[in-house]
C-alpha cells in the first residue's frame, strides 16, 4: 500500500482487522461503519451492509483484507 492509502478497521494492524475480518459479526459491523465513514457514496454501501447483512461482501472483504490488507471499497 503506498503511503496515503488508507488502513481498514480504523488504523489497526494488519494481523488484528484480518482476526476482526474471519468473526463475521464483526466484520459486519466493522465494515458498514469504515463504508459509512468513508463518506459519499460509501454511506449507502454501509447502509446496505447494514440491513442486508451483505454474506457475499463478508466474504469479498475477508479474501481481500488477508491478500491486500483492505476491504472492497467502492466509493
């Protein structure tokens, strides 16, 4: 990642959002709020993580957090 890309999970390490990422009640969470906090159209994506649960997004997120260190963003 280059020096402004931005860390998931709210800054914290890479070992600790990949073990946040695998529990899927945080990952939930913890993904609709860095969407919501992203700002724009990422608070609609939050949203819908929110309401829907978002399984397929669960699993998109956990892939990408271990091979890259962050989840989808969209927006």
């Amino acid at each position: 990642m280059g020096k402004g890309a931005k860390k998931d999970y709210f800054g914290l390490g890479r070992i600790v959002s990949i073990i946040l990422a695998i529990i899927p009640v945080t990952a939930w969470l913890l993904g609709a709020i860095t969407r919501i906090m992203d700002g724009g159209l990422g608070i609609v994506f939050g949203i819908i993580r929110l309401i829907g649960g978002g399984f397929i997004l669960w699993i998109i997120d956990l892939i990408l957090m271990i091979v890259r260190g962050s989840i989808l963003r969209i927006a």
